[in-house]
C-alpha cells in the first residue's frame, strides 16, 4: 500500500474516526472489482465530514465498511478504521457488536426496511437500554419514551404501542434517528437519511441530526448526493469518484475553489447556475463500470483537462493547501476550464 500523501488533518490528532488507507472488492461473476480504493479521511467530535459524488461512486460502500455490515460478497482487503482509537477492522464480532451503539452507529436512507415491521417501535428503541445498559423493561421503556419525546414524536407514549407502518416518512426517520443516538455514539453515520422525503421534512431531518450533535458531541459522516446539504451542514467534504478520493477540505473552501475537474464539474451542474434557454450544465458522460475502471485516471474520459499523462499515471492526493488534498495532475489549470 503506498505511503498516505493526504494533508495532516485526514490524521487529525484525538479524531473521533479515522479510517486509513481502506479498500473494499467484491466478487462478482465476471471476476473481483474494487468497490473502495485507499479511501482514507478522519472526523473530530462535533464536525460533520460528508462524502459526497454521484450514486455508485462508494460512498455507501465505504460506509458500510466502517460500520460491519458489508454483504458477503464484498471483504475489506486493506486499511483501518479506528472509532477513538480502536481499529474496528481488528475486533472479533463480539466486540463489534459491543462497540455498535455506544461507539458506532448508522442511520440508513430507507427507515421502512432498517426497522422491524413486527415489533412496536417503542421496544425497538428499549432494546440497546436493555442489551448495553442492563436497564429493567420498564427503565428501558422509559428511556424510549424519552427519546421518541427528543426526536419529536407526538404522544410518545402512546405511539411507542405502534408498529413502524403506522408513522409517516418523516416521522420513521425520527425514529431511527432516535435508535442511533440511544447510547450517545461517538460516530454517526448517516447515509442519505433524507432520501424520498419531501423538502420540509428534509430540512426538518437535518435539524435535528445538527442538534443531537451539539447536545451530545458527536462526530458525524454525513453521506450524500446533494450540494446543498453539504454546503449547509457540512464542515468538511470528501469527494468520492469511481472509489477513490479525489478532492478533500473544508466545505466553504472546497466549493469556493474546487481543485479537481469532477468536483468543478459537479458545482457547475447546480441548476442556480443555468441560463434561460441553454442545456443545464452537467457533467458529461457516466462514471466507470468497476470492472473497467481505467489504470491511470479514473476521470480521464469526462475531463476537459485530461491529456497523456493522465491515460499513464493515476494521480494521487497531494496537499493543495493548508487542510486540503486533491488528486489531479493539472489542478493548477482548473481556473482556466
């Protein structure tokens, strides 16, 4: 695996999560692929890091990875994952599933699917009481309640009776926003948690993910398609393209001034900055099939920039700046596309 070149703030010192150097394959029936490739970042408590790219480019992947629950055909072939210092990769089962809840947990983008439909929420959300805490039923019954009334369940009390069918979207997600934070993870990692919702509640959603943050320190990797949201709830993005990283920094500097030529190309694609009676600017083409990602660039077919060296040699993330990283051999030429 070649050295790390990422900028010192992807080793941040005391991060909450760190994940270094991860590749992920899978087996598929045409032969193996590589999902993630040397996928390396951190988080510190109380900042939100979001990956962002188009679907397929391993965002989620990447995310399962951190939290255990890759498919059987998929298998972490390098890498760490440290959650306050220790390597998830390196425990046996046992001891993830000790670390899920209080160290580590998830929020998926369809709560109908990540919630028990036989079981009435309110026990849902008593059970990590229960296994992690010891709690009696009745204390951990409590507890639910108590957290239904934080996330912004009406009659809590009451509902806790019903079954996951019976709420709304918006509300499900609430729910499942409630049984991540049970045990006041140091780690959240929410994958696309406001998918299907309409932009009320999506604005409503993210809301609340900002203030269980700050009431309880959390360190949040915030997993997405949309712009905006990044730009709004954000304090650093990773961007992500066919696997690989190819931009990293601050949120505000990165969208002020992109250094790679897919990261320009998607700001450029937000609708705001089309004109009346042109096409809306978008990036041309589609990314890779995995199975052909090309040996040097991964971005080499969509790029206006790209030139020889770019079909030869992959580029690597080299530091652009104080805290930021980008993986292009011609990113000093990006002002001039």
């Amino acid at each position: 695996m070649k050295p790390s070149t990422l900028p010192a703030p992807a080793a941040a010192e005391g991060a909450a999560l760190e994940v270094e150097g991860l590749r992920v394959e899978l087996r598929t029936p045409s032969g193996t692929v590589r999902a993630v490739d040397d996928v390396s970042f951190s988080v510190r408590k109380g900042r939100t890091l979001a990956l962002l790219g188009e679907s397929g480019c391993g965002k989620s992947m990447t995310a399962l990875s951190i939290a255990g629950l890759l498919d059987p055909v998929a298998e972490v072939t390098e890498g760490s994952v440290r959650v306050s210092g220790t390597d998830v990769l390196r425990l046996s089962p046992a001891g993830r599933r000790k670390l899920a809840g209080p160290g580590l947990s998830i929020v998926f983008q369809d709560a109908l699917t990540a919630l028990n439909p036989v079981q009435p929420v309110g026990r849902q959300l008593a059970e990590p009481f229960r296994i992690h805490r010891g709690l009696s039923r009745r204390e951990a019954k409590e507890k639910a309640i108590e957290l239904m009334t934080r996330v912004g369940i009406p009659e809590p009390r009451l509902r806790a009776r019903s079954y996951p069918h019976q709420f709304s979207g918006g509300m499900r997600q609430r729910l499942l926003i409630a049984m991540a934070v049970a045990l006041d993870p140091d780690v959240l990692i929410a994958d696309e948690p406001t998918t299907a919702l309409d932009v009320t509640v999506q604005a409503q959603i993210m809301r609340l993910l900002r203030d269980l943050q700050t009431e309880r320190d959390m360190a949040i990797v915030l997993i997405t398609h949309d712009l905006a949201v990044v730009a709004q709830r954000a304090d650093d993005v990773v961007v992500m393209y066919a696997g690989n990283v190819v931009e990293t920094g601050p949120v505000h500097e990165v969208f002020a001034h992109p250094r790679h030529p897919y990261t320009k190309g998607l700001l450029d694609s937000v609708p705001e900055h089309a004109v009346r009676g042109r096409p809306l600017p978008a990036v041309p083409g589609s990314p890779p099939e995995l199975s052909a990602v090309p040996s040097g660039c991964v971005f080499q077919a969509r790029c206006p920039l790209a030139q020889e060296r770019c079909a030869q040699e992959r580029p690597h993330l080299v530091s652009v700046g104080a805290s930021r990283s980008a993986a292009c051999h011609f990113s000093e030429e990006l002002d001039r596309v």
